[in-house]
C-alpha cells in the first residue's frame, strides 16, 4: 500500500539564512516534485517564505525518505540536522496544521492556503496525494469559515485599515494623503488601496505644506511617517480643514517616531487619531485573540486528520473487498447462467426481478464483511483480515 | 389563549435583552441565542396581536396600554430588519430591555389581553394611530443607532486595544442608517398627525397636551433631518440630537397617553 511520507524544514527548526538556501520556486519545486515522483510514487513540494516540505507518496518509504533527505541535502548540506520526518498520520495531520495557518510564524495567516494549492497543482499527484492536499485546503477553509482566527489584523498595516474600515464601512472611493512614505506607511497605504482606498497625495512635510493644508479638507485617511524632529500637522490646521468638511470624518494614523501629527487632534470632533504605540498594542491584541480560536481550530484539524487516516487505511482493504465483490458477481452471473434453460421462460420484466433478487442478496451478504473490514483496517487490523478473507474465499488463487 | 400567548413573548424577549448582554461579555453563543430569542418572540407577540385582533369588535389597540404592545411590535419589527445581522447584536442591548419594560408596563395597564372592544373603530383613527406608532417605532431604532453610534464613536477615540475585538457596524454605516430611519419616519408621523388633525377638527375637538407633546416631537425630528440634510450636521452632534428626540417621544407614549386616550 502507498504510504505517505514528508521530509521538511520549517521556521521552528532552521534559521532563515538556512531556510533560503533550500527554498525552491516554482519551476524547482516543479521539477522536483517529477523527479522525486519517478518509479510510480507521487510527490509535491510546499516551499514558502517559511518552510520547505516535501510530500512523498510510496510503497517503499524507507526508499522515499532517503531520496527526499538526499534531495533537500543537495541543495544545502547543513539543512540535514534540520529536517523533520513525519509519516502518514502524522504528516497528514501536519499539512492540515500547515493549511489552517496553525504551523505559521502568525496563526491564521490566510496566504498559506494559496501557497498549498500551488503546491498541489505543481506536484505530481496521483490518488494520496490528491486526497491528502484536497483535504488539507478544505480543512484551511474550514477553519477559517468556523473560527475567527484569520479576521483579525496581524500588522500595523493591516490594523490601520481595519480600523478606517470601522470608521467609514467600505473604503471603496476613500482617498488617501500620505505624509512622508516610510516602508510601514507605504504597507498601510497599500492595505487601504486593497480595500478601495486611493492615495491622492504623497507629500513632504517640508517642501509642500501648502499642497498639504489644501489636500486636507478632501482626503479621508492621513498617514504620516515622515522624518520630521517634531510636529509636522497641528491641530489648528486640522481644526480650520475640519470646518470645511461639513461633518465628514477624517482618520489619522503616525506611524512616525518622533510623532508628526499633534496629539491634540484626536480631541476633535469627527478626528480619530492613532500612533504606532497604540497600534501595536491592537495588533499585540489581536494575535492574543488568535491564539485563543487556534485551539478551536486545531479540534477541527484533528477531526480531518482522523478521517483521513480512516481513508488511508481503507486502502488496505480495498483490493481485498473489491476481489471479493467481484468474484461474487462472477458467481452469481454463473449461476445465472447455468439457470438459463429456466429463465429462458420468464418474460423480460419477470428476469429483471430475478436479477435484482440475486444482487441483493449478494450485496446483503457482502454488506457486513465490508463495513467490519473497513472498521478493522482503522485498528490496524486491516491488513490480517484482508489475507484471511482472500484466504476464506480463495481470492488469491482465483487472481493466480 | 392571549394569555397563553404574552408569556412567551415576554420570557423570549428577556431572554434576548439577557443574551445581548452576554454577548457583550463574550460574543459567539449567548448573540446568537438572543437573535433566536428576538425572532421567535416577535411570532409569539404577532400571534397575541392577531388573537386580539380577531376577539375584539374593532380597532383592538385603542387604550393606551394596547397601543404600547403594538408600538413594542413595531419596535421589534423594525429591529429584526439589521438586528439579526452579526455586527447589529449590539443594537439588541438597547431595543430588547426597552421592549421588555414596555411590554410589562402594557401587560400593567391591560393592554395584552382580550376583550377590550373600543370605540375607536373608524379607518381614519386606525391609520392615525398606526402611522403614528410605526414612526415612533422608528424614531425609537434611530435612537437605537445613535446610542450605538456614540458607544462606539467613544471607543474609537479611546483607541483601547480590544477595540476590533467586536464587530460593530461602522460610524458611517450607523449614521448613514439612523438617517435612513428618520426619513422614512418623520412623513409617517407627518400624515398620522394630519389624519388625527382631521378628524379632532371635524369633531371640533380641542388640543390636548399628548398633541402638544407629539408636535414638539414631530418639530425636533424635522430639525434633525434638515439639519442633516441641509445644515450639515453629521455623527455625534446628530446622534445626540436623535436621543432627545427619542426622549419627546418616550414622554409621549409614557406620560400622556392617559389623557389623549381618555
């Protein structure tokens, strides 16, 4: 039977300056996945910023798990201390923690899923691996369809948009005026554009004031990271600008240290001011928060990884349970058969009831050795009770 | 079987005024109990409408304490439009008590059970005194939103660190549907009012104080919506000019409708 193998490293085991010299882009990861899937296996490779696994399919898992060490190896010898090896159930359970965004350096994080179906799509799969990873995608949607771990910002930029989101509902339209264009504010900016959001300006605190106090009155969002010594918006000027917005509401986010925009605006009216502190202290928050679902989480993951593993070990009785449904049917269409000279008498309608008649009673008869053979095989008794039934029913000599 | 009936709107009622709270404390089991406590308990109360509607000989809702079970009715209803929507449980916290107390205070005066065949029965008194309740009713929503609006306005500026924690509808989404609400309540309470004009005019009827009392009401409304159409006020001034106009209207159905009923 195929057995399911994963050799890889990941943020928990290897430093970055290791983790990059063994991960693989695309057409790698790609060429890989074919070259570790020759003589009849299948394999995929999952690299990310974060780890590099590779998926192995095989009968000989011993074989497998050397060529996989022997490939990562290749590519950077240092990395073999590093490498985790995991099998079947456990390796199933891993790509499902890998998907649901529990393995990663932020819980719940949502690109990983993507970065799993690529994975599958560039493996070469065949039926365990196509199981295993289908599985892993539903069990990542899952969790984020059932739990709240992946709702919640996990970074200044990403708080700062949720929090004009709870300010303005849809951003779609709102525009933007950028203060300085430091790499957290660039981040933000880009968040808010995802979301709809347009930057109407970009400006320097210094040379373009002027731009600034006219833009004011116009824009919704302002994100200051200048490199200013001290305040680069008063709140007077945000006071006249306000006068001129007819009660529309403006956010502010400094991301600047020094700050850029005086603390004394976030006592407006309609002005919601936020500084890098209070930020990060949100998105300390939310983090805690997705802590908290990622056990929830995880029980959804569990429940995955224990139907697959039923899956799996069906396989080990799936020859033995079609063998012998088949030489049932064989059986009973010999019979059949051998009844002709009778049946001969009977109109078409009347040989349609005796050919149900017989199939039921073969599908009854097989109906309980099937279910107990599949429930031996979770128990790991699968393997025994396959060799006795082919041997009870002389299976095997009718295949010799 | 009107008896029958209060009781299970009332209990389902206090259990969604008690579920919001709850869902306050911890958003996820108790929210969604209270919405089903909302849901369930609007059928028990339209089922205890519809009997006294068919027992009475009449307009059944034209004491003041039948009128405020059927303003409860409108209140919950126009709830059940966003309140079963995720990010409005909170609104629940305002309208679910408001409804209980009143339904308790209608059951007090009589007003849930059958037999009370009025006197008012002419299609011009019914269509006064249901325009009249539906604007009410959502004046009360609009007050709702507002109260929602200036909670959450006050947590965005204190910027806590829970503060995505919950999910609240935005401050623009709030004031753009307590707007909304007005809107569409100010000419219902605009033709109501004409219509019970109309007909203290030709009975030559004189001003009572509950008349007063709804033609300040109906003056502060239409200053909120032309100062927010015209005038434009938006967010917390608008929102707190929604509570006082909801106090109007609490002193209206509270305090005088013994008189204007009598």
């Amino acid at each position: 039977m195929m057995r399911l193998v994963l050799i890889g490293t990941s943020h928990h085991h290897a430093p970055v300056e290791l983790r990059e010299r063994v991960a693989l882009d695309r057409d790698e990861a790609e060429a890989l996945a074919a070259r570790l899937a020759e003589g009849g296996r299948e394999a995929a490779c999952l690299s990310t910023c974060n780890r590099t696994e590779l998926y192995v399919a095989a009968v000989d898992v011993e074989q497998a798990e050397l060529d996989a060490v022997e490939a990562l190896a290749s590519l950077e010898p240092e990395v073999e201390p590093a490498l985790y090896k995991l099998h079947d159930r456990a390796a199933a359970l891993h790509l499902f923690r890998v998907a649901a965004g529990l393995d990663s350096l932020v819980p719940g994080e949502g690109e990983i899923l993507g970065q799993v179906r690529l994975a599958h799509e560039l493996g070469t799969t065949g039926v365990l691996l196509d199981r295993v990873f289908r599985q892993a995608l539903h069990a990542g949607r899952k969790v984020r369809a059932q739990t709240a771990i992946g709702t919640s910002p996990s970074s200044v930029s990403a708080a700062a948009a949720a929090l004009a989101e709870q300010v303005f509902g849809s951003l779609e339209g709102r525009s933007i005026l950028l203060l300085g264009a430091g790499k957290v504010s660039e981040q933000a900016a880009r968040n808010l554009r995802s979301r709809g959001a347009e930057i109407s300006l970009v400006a320097n605190s210094k040379t373009e004031r002027a731009r600034i106090e006219e833009e004011l009155p116009a824009v919704d969002v302002v994100i200051a990271s200048t490199n200013a010594a001290g305040v680069v918006l008063e709140a007077a000027t945000v006071a006249d600008a306000l006068r001129r917005r007819r009660g529309r509401r403006l956010l502010l986010v400094d991301l600047a240290v020094p700050r850029d925009l005086d603390p004394a605006i976030g006592e407006l009216d309609g002005c919601y001011l936020y500084d890098i502190d209070g930020l990060e202290q949100i998105v300390s928050e939310t983090l805690s928060g997705r802590r908290r679902e990622a056990d929830r989480a995880e029980a959804i993951v569990a429940v995955e990884a224990e139907k697959f593993h039923e899956w799996h070990a069906s396989l080990d009785v799936v020859p033995a349970i079609a063998s012998l449904r088949a030489r049932a049917e064989e059986i009973r269409e010999a019979e059949l058969q051998k009844a002709e000279s009778l049946l001969g008498r009977l109109d078409e309608s009347q040989r349609r009831a005796v050919e149900a008649v017989t199939a039921q009673i073969v599908n009854k008869l097989l109906h309980l050795p099937t279910v107990r053979m599949k429930q031996a095989a979770v128990a790991a008794d699968g393997v025994l009770y396959a060799e006795t039934v082919r041997h009870l029913f002389g299976l095997d000599e009718d295949e010799r | 079987l009107a008896e029958l009936l209060f009781w299970p709107a009332l209990l389902l009622y206090g259990e969604a005024a008690v579920g919001y709270f709850g869902d306050v404390r911890r958003p996820g089991g108790a929210g969604r109990a209270a919405t089903w406590g909302v849901r369930l308990g609007w059928l028990a109360q339209t089922a205890l409408l519809a009997v006294q509607a068919a027992r009475d000989d009449g307009f059944p809702w034209g004491t003041w304490a039948s009128s405020l079970s059927l303003f409860v009715w409108l209140v919950v209803s126009a709830y059940l439009i966003w309140g079963c929507r995720r990010r409005y449980r909170l609104l629940g916290l305002v309208v679910m008590p408001l409804a209980v107390a009143l339904l308790v205070i209608a059951r007090a005066g009589g007003g849930t059970g059958g037999g009370t065949a009025s006197h008012y029965s002419n299609l011009f008194l019914v269509v006064h005194v249901g325009l009249v309740l539906a604007a009410f009713a959502g004046f009360t929503l609009a007050a709702a939103l507002s109260a929602l609006y200036i909670w959450q306005e006050r947590r965005l500026k204190a910027s806590p660190a829970t503060i995505l924690r919950r999910q609240v509808p935005a401050l623009a989404t709030l004031d753009s549907l307590a707007l909304r609400t007005v809107a569409w309540s100010v000419p219902l309470l605009t033709l109501g009012v004409a219509v019970g004009l109309v007909r203290l005019v030709a009975r030559g009827d004189r001003l009572d104080a509950v008349i007063a009392a709804t033609a300040a009401t109906w003056v502060v409304w239409c200053a909120y919506l032309g100062l927010r159409l015209v005038g434009g006020w938006a967010g917390r001034r608008a929102a707190y000019l929604a509570l006082a106009g909801f106090v109007l209207v609490v002193v209206v159905r509270l305090a005088l409708p013994a008189t204007h009923f009598a």
